[in-house]
C-alpha cells in the first residue's frame, strides 16, 4: 500500500476511488437494463441469484479481510436498488 503523509493525501485517493466505484455502478446499470429486456416481470426478483452472489461475495470478502457484513450490507442495498431500478424500466423496455 503506497505511504500517506497526510489526510488529505488518503482522502484524495479515496475520492478517486469513489469515482472509480461510480464508473463501474454506471456500468452495472447498463447491464441490468440489457438483462431486463430477457426477463419477465415475476424474474425480476431472483432470490436464488441474490443468494448465490453474496455467499460468492462473502468468500471473496474474507479472502482480502473485509468484514463479510460490511459485504453483504452493501451489496443488500445494491441489489435492493438495482431489483427497484428493473422495475421501474421494465414496462418501458418491453414496449421496444
């Protein structure tokens, strides 16, 4: 990890970071919205799906010593938003 002399230097790199994260989120909802177009309203929400990504997450999670509830509270919120964000679109995608 690179030596930091000063808040503001960490605080930077998590600035970049942030934005980093923002880029890949926007890129994630470009996708969701492509697999929205292959589901039907009642696939919307995939219990099973949502199940298996955070139980991969989670052992991912403890590979790099993240706390695994700090994983799963994230992605819980993330997946919470995107399952709203699909049902928002869906009826405007399926008039395409």
């Amino acid at each position: 990890m690179k030596k930091f002399n000063t808040i503001e230097e960490i605080r930077d790199e998590i600035d970049n970071l942030d934005l980093k994260i923002i880029e890949l989120i926007s890129q994630r909802k470009d996708l969701v919205f492509e697999v929205v177009k292959l589901k039907r309203k009642d696939q919307i929400v995939d219990q099973k799906r949502i199940d298996s990504i955070l139980k991969r997450l989670n052992i991912e999670a403890k590979k790099r010593g993240i706390p695994e509830s700090m994983i799963e509270n994230l992605w819980k919120i993330m997946i919470k938003s995107f399952i709203k964000y699909e049902q928002e679109i869906y009826d405007q995608v399926h008039k395409e």
